[in-house]
C-alpha cells in the first residue's frame, strides 16, 4: 500500500512520518482530516502517522490517516 520516498516532517512540535501514496496505489476512499472531504481511489495523497510514537512503529502505523497532499501541506 505504501510507497515513494518517505520522509519525516515537523508540525506544532511533533515529528510525523510522511508517505506518499501514488494514484495507482490508492485503492480506497478515506476522509481527509484537514478538509474532512473525501480521497477517492485513483487520487494521489499522503498517509502521515506519528514518527516518536511511545507505544513503537507497529501502533503509529495502525494510526495513520490519510490527507489530501494539499490539506497536509498547510496544516
């Protein structure tokens, strides 16, 4: 599901994990939490989950959410 060049960035103090996710890849609908409007298959976006998360790697990821590129962009 994941895929391109991870990265980590910084928001309001906190470190997150950012992949993007190409149009091909993207298989699902998910509701954007900067726009709360939906990411329909077929539309490249980003999944960002926490990158210091307490409880590991495997937790942070479960937690990721799904942003229009646009809306993690000026967040």
């Amino acid at each position: 599901m994941l895929e391109g060049a991870r990265r980590t960035e910084q928001r309001g103090g906190v470190a997150w994990t950012v992949q993007p996710i190409s149009a091909a890849r993207a298989q699902k609908p998910y509701s954007c939490p900067g726009c709360a409007r939906s990411i329909q298959p077929g539309i490249a976006h980003v999944a960002v989950w926490r990158a210091d998360f307490v409880l590991g790697d495997a937790q942070a990821l479960d937690g990721r959410r799904h942003w229009h590129t646009h809306c993690w962009r000026i967040v």
